[in-house]
C-alpha cells in the first residue's frame, strides 16, 4: 500500500492506494477560500495550511481504510515544481512520520503525475506519444518516447493558459478562480463570439502566448462595459480564444509528429469545451486521447500515489535515501 501527499501549491490531498493502483482513500482540503481575498495564492499562508491539514488527512486515511503505518509498502510526495513552502511542509511531515520505520520516500515529479493519471495505474504510457499538461503553472507540450523523462516539444513563452482562463475572470470582476466561472458563464450562450487575435507569433511554431488574448480580451470588456447581460458573451469569447489558441498549435505539433496518442492533464484539462476540442482533434487526426478524469485534472494526491507505485515497480526509488530529499520548485522537466 502506498500513502501519497500532494502540497505543490494551494491544494493539501492524501490518497491511499493499494499495489494494484485501486483507490482506497482520497481526500483533497482546498484552499481557495483563504486565497481568494487576494486574488491568487499566497505562498507563506499556502505552506501553512498545508501542515495544519496534513496530519489530520493522514489521520483520517488510516482510520477510514483500517490500515496503518504498519501496513504502508511505501510513501510517495510532489517534490516540484511547485511552492517551496509547500513541498517542504510534505516533506517534512514525511520525514518525521517514516523516521523510525524507515520506509521508503519516492519523490514524485508533478507534471509527469499529471500525465501517468490520465492513462491511469496499469496502462503503459504509449510508446511515441506527447503529453500536455494545462494547468495554472504549465502549458506545455512533452514527447513521452524515453518515459518517464519528458521531451519539452513547446511551452507558453508568457501566462499559462491556467492563468489567461483567471486574468479573464478579473477583469469580468468574477471570484478567484476563474476558470470554473468563466466556463460556468460561457455555457449560458449560444451565439458567436468575437475572435480576438488571429494570427499569434511565437518564436517556435508549437509554442503558445496568452498575454496577447489577455490584453485584447481586457480591451473588450472595456468597450463593453460591465452590463451583467454581456457576461455569457465574453465568458465565451475568452473560453474560446484560450481553447482555440491551444488546439490550433497542438494540431501543428500532432500533424509534425504523427503520434500513436496524446495524454492530457491539469486543471484546464476539466473545462468541458476543451474536453470536446480535444476529442474532435484527435478523432481527426486518428490519435488516441487518454484525458485525466474531471475529479482528477487538479493537483491531487491520486496522481502522486500512481505515478509513485510506478517508480516503486520500477525500482528507482532505492537511489534516494532520505537526507537527499528536498523541495525542487523549478524541477526540471528532464
């Protein structure tokens, strides 16, 4: 059985799976609440948190499953990219809980856990695929043929879509975060949008940009003005240049690459309308699509524990003992 914690950012999650990757426990505690006054996350108040909730999800895994320390095969935690304070709250609970039993500590690289949750705990990643993974912090395209190293094939030279889907929300005066509203707003219209920007450059031909999106989209809602009956409107004018946008570089990247399938996770990974693009673009092109569950785009601990019990398979956890495991918040995708 494998325990995994995942504190990369302003979500504490606990999930407990067993050596076949079922899921025996999940919990995530969001933090969006303490956030929101501010407008995003607030790093040193995010860390915090984490550690007055991790002890508790422990606590209440072990109840709820009937397990305990004494049943754990081994802990898996996020160790980047991510928020220092936050991946150090992780780790050093772990330390501390697994001081005297010594189980093993497999750091977890959060972007390709987001990417081994959408084929799930028993798939191979398929030989020749890209990953994408679009989220508040990424939006980046990954070749997947030497697994679990990733290939960075493109990335956004400025926001993360993540980002243009909350900067869109502000400037409509919607709650943090924005893109559950303003994908909760777009799916009360019906008709045209504006599209506004047609051609983007960017310095290599798979590479995405949002600032441009943002400036033009901030621009018509000046023009707009603030009528609480135009906000389906723009709601779906901003949906649709942030999910055209993307599908229009991934259908290059698809079209140079010829994959056999195309992996897809992080938060923007559960707006329906995306989910939709993706399943034309790829039913196209004849790609297979493994898109993470809705439940499991965000960060969660579900994704840690699988891609942890991966590496626990592989054996590769052996080579980190534990004064070796520290925070890497800029972990380099290699």
């Amino acid at each position: 059985m494998i325990l995994a914690l995942e504190t990369s950012c302003d979500d504490t999650s606990v999930a407990l799976v067993d050596m076949t990757g079922a899921i025996l426990f999940h919990r995530s505690l969001s933090q969006i609440s303490l956030h929101a006054p501010f407008g995003g996350v607030v790093p040193e108040l995010a860390s915090r948190t984490h550690a007055l909730h991790l002890p508790q999800l422990v606590a209440d895994a072990f109840k709820e499953t009937g397990r305990g320390l004494s049943d754990l095969t081994a802990v898996a935690l996020t160790i980047g990219p991510g928020l220092s304070g936050g991946l150090l709250s992780a780790i050093a609970y772990l330390k501390g809980l697994c001081f005297f039993s010594r189980l093993p500590i497999i750091p977890v690289h959060h972007v390709r856990a987001h990417l081994r949750v959408a084929v799930g705990s028993v798939e191979e990643i398929p030989h020749g695929a890209l990953g994408l993974v679009v989220s508040g912090g990424h939006s980046h395209l990954y070749g997947l043929s030497a697994w679990p190293k990733l290939e960075l094939l493109a990335r956004t030279v400025d926001d993360a879509a993540g980002e243009a889907f909350d900067k869109g929300a502000k400037a409509l005066g919607l709650p943090y975060p924005g893109g559950p509203e303003i994908e909760r707003l777009a799916s009360l219209y019906e008709g045209e949008v504006n599209r506004l920007v047609k051609n983007i450059q960017t310095p290599l031909p798979f590479d995405m940009s949002f600032s441009g999106l943002k400036t033009a989209f901030v621009s018509l809602v000046s023009r707009e003005g603030k009528d609480p009956s135009r906000r389906p409107y723009l709601a779906a004018t901003c949906q649709e240049a942030i999910i055209s946008h993307i599908v229009d570089r991934l259908g290059k990247a698809l079209r140079h690459y010829r994959p056999p399938a195309l992996l897809v996770g992080g938060g923007v990974a559960a707006n329906g309308a995306f989910r939709k693009a993706l399943e034309s673009l790829c039913g196209e092109m004849g790609v297979s699509l493994f898109v993470a569950p809705r439940p499991l785009c965000g960060d969660n601990a579900v994704m840690v524990a699988l891609m942890g019990l991966e590496i626990f398979r592989s054996g590769q956890f052996s080579s980190f003992p534990y004064d070796e495991i520290a925070p890497r918040p800029r972990w380099d995708e290699d």
